[in-house]
C-alpha cells in the first residue's frame, strides 16, 4: 500500500499520511513528479499509459510521472520512477528543476487529483531508446520531436490521443525544455 504525505492548499506538509486510494477519495492535495526525458536535438520522451490506467489509459504522457511517497524527495520519485517504468537509471544529479505546478481535477465522483508537481528535466543520449516498460503502467514510450508533439496538442482530434496537459504548464514547461535543446 502506497502511503502520501497529505499537503495544505498552499504545497506545505500538514503531517498527515494516508493510503493514496484514499488521498484521491477525498481530493487531498498530495505531491507528484513529473520527469521529462529530452535529446539535445529536441526531442522528449512520451509514454504511453497502460490500458488499465483508471485515469487517460491508453493516452501518451510526460516521460515519466508519479506520487511523492511519503518521507521521499520530489528527486528520488523521478530517478525511482524512470527505474521503474521504463527501466531507465538517472542519476538525481542530473536532474534540472524547471518548475512547480499545480493541478485540481475531478476525474469522478470517487476521484479528485490534487497535485503539487514538481516537474524536472533530464538529457539523455540520442539514438534509439533502451527501455524496459513497467506493463501495469507503460503500454509503450517513443522518442518524439517536441515540434511534433506541440503541434498534435494544437489539433483538438489529435490532442485527444495525449492527457490533457494545462495549456499554462504545456507552455511554461515546453519553453524551458526548448531553451535546453540549445
């Protein structure tokens, strides 16, 4: 059972943990990481999720995602994450903060996200991608110009084929990525 540090409306821990299927019950604002994988010739790492997903399955997403374990860093989720769902080792060193966000959706009635994300950044080689997807969580994961991604999330009938990014995250975090393609 997966335990989450419960946060305040503000990103601050209240000291209170509990299981994350409850943490979504009841819409407690909780932290996540976001892990975006890029090439120095712009390209990102997209995975897509597994069909099983309660939330988006069988849509492409960040690299990398998942919940703030309690008692753990917004680091050591993304380098346990990459590990975990594509089998990639990053090193937490190598991790770029390029920012924070927050999320409030109501998927359902039993389902509300209420998420601190801390997002990062990290470069990998070009080439072709050596990974060992997680199945319960990672159907597959391509290497994709971000170009190609942007402009797939301008077309509403292709936009659907992604998660919905927050049209002010999908800016300030492609802004950034594009700066480190340089």
């Amino acid at each position: 059972m997966e335990l989450i540090d419960i946060l305040d409306q503000y990103g601050h821990p209240t000291g209170e943990i509990l299981p994350k299927h409850e943490v979504h019950r009841y819409g407690h604002f909780h932290a996540s990481t976001h892990l975006w994988l890029y090439t120095k010739t712009g390209k990102v790492v997209l995975q897509l999720r597994a069909a099983s997903k309660p939330n988006f399955p069988n849509c492409w997403d960040v690299s990398v995602a998942g919940h703030i374990s309690a008692g753990e860093t917004a680091a050591q989720t993304a380098v346990r994450e990459a590990e975990e769902e594509l089998g990639i080792m990053v090193q937490a060193e190598k991790l770029q903060h390029i920012g924070r966000f927050r999320i409030d959706y109501q998927h359902a009635d039993d389902y509300r996200d209420r998420e601190f994300i801390t997002i990062f950044a990290c470069e990998i080689p070009d080439g072709p991608l050596h990974i060992k997807l997680q199945v319960e969580e990672v159907a597959d994961a391509a290497l994709i110009p971000l170009t190609q991604v942007e402009a797939a999330l301008a077309n509403i009938e292709l936009a659907q084929k992604y998660v919905p990014f927050n049209k002010a995250y999908a800016d300030e975090v492609f802004a950034k990525l594009r700066a480190l393609f340089s």
